[in-house]
C-alpha cells in the first residue's frame, strides 16, 4: 500500500490532511456524551438537549476511524511488526497505567475495602472481561485494534481488486464474530458489547 497514492474517487489523504481537527471534535463529542451520562445517572430529567448530547458517543466511531488511518501512515513508512507493537504500547499504556493504576487502587482498596490483587485485576482488564466493568474499555478494544492491525495492513496489501473483497470479508467476520460470541457465550458478549456497538 502507497501512503501517496492519488487515485481517483476517495483519497485517504483527503481525511489525514483534516484529521487532527477532526479528533478535536470527536474528543469534545465524546466529552459532551459522558457529560450526558452523568446528569442521566444524577437523575436530571432528559430534554432536547441530553438527546443532542447522547449523539456524541458516534464520535467514538469517528476517533477508531481516525486512528486507524494514523495506523495506516505510521505503518507505510516502518512496516516493522515489532517496532509498531513498541512505538503504540509506549503511547498508550503510560498514560493509561497513570490514571487507572490509581484509580483502581482507590477504587478497589479503599471504597470496596479490597487487595492489590483486585486492583491488579481490574487494571488488567479481567473484570471487563469476567463480569462486564466497563471503565477503560476503550483502551482494551484499542490493545486489541492494535493487536490485529499488522495482520489486516498486510491482508489489504494485495491488488486492488482483490482488496475490496478482503475488506468485505473482514467486516463480514468481524460482523459474524460478534453475532456467534452473543449466540454462543452471551454472558461474556454481554460483558464486551460496548465494543461491538
């Protein structure tokens, strides 16, 4: 794949040209959603604009979309496998292991009267997984993005006809698979839905 090619119809460096504003407001969309969230769990009556403000958690979409074609230019100029999986875990997990590790140490130790051990499980995303807690979901599903995201580069690295019938097999699976985990596991399903929404 060729991060400069121009040819015609969609161009991806149409959206990487604008990507960094369009971030901007997808953060402030997703800000404005949990905003929302919290009045409706302080019980303030919904209205115009709580329903206006729920249509930020699309953003969330927005941002995966975004990300992943960061992801595509930062993987067509080193497609290194192992420098990729170092350069996006020193992004992420600093800054997530800043503001969880305390979080569930408060959390875990001091409102639940728990142990490290909990708070070490929470941190590793096993309550999400187990029984469905779902603060820091988001950086789960984007471990797990990153993850897979060489194998789908590398997948899409073919003809361009045969690229659109891979892509439409990807999605298909992805589609497929979460049908079959709420078929046959419902109860984990229902613990990592929020991924799939």
């Amino acid at each position: 794949m060729n991060a400069n090619n121009s040819q015609r119809g969609f161009n991806i460096n149409s959206i990487s040209k604008y990507r960094g504003s369009i971030m901007g407001v997808a953060i402030v969309g997703i800000l404005l959603c949990h905003y929302n969230e919290c009045r409706t769990i302080q019980g303030l009556s919904p209205s115009v604009l709580s329903k206006v403000l729920g249509l930020g958690c699309c953003f969330v979409d927005v941002f995966l979309i975004l990300s992943g074609v960061g992801l595509y230019y930062s993987f067509s100029k080193n497609n290194d496998v192992a420098a990729f999986y170092k350069r996006r875990l020193l992004r992420l997990l600093p800054t997530y292991l800043i503001i969880a590790v305390p979080y569930w140490i408060y959390h875990d130790m001091f409102l639940e009267g728990g142990s490290i051990v909990t708070a070490l499980y929470n941190l590793s995303f096993g309550s999400l997984l187990a029984e469905g807690v779902q603060r820091f979901w988001f950086v789960f599903l984007i471990l797990i993005l990153y993850l897979i995201f060489p194998l789908v580069y590398k997948a899409l690295d073919v003809k361009r006809s045969v690229k659109r019938i891979l892509l439409v097999a990807i999605l298909a699976f992805l589609v497929l698979g979460g049908v079959l985990l709420n078929q046959l596991v419902p109860e984990f399903y229902s613990n990592i839905r929020i991924a799939f929404e």
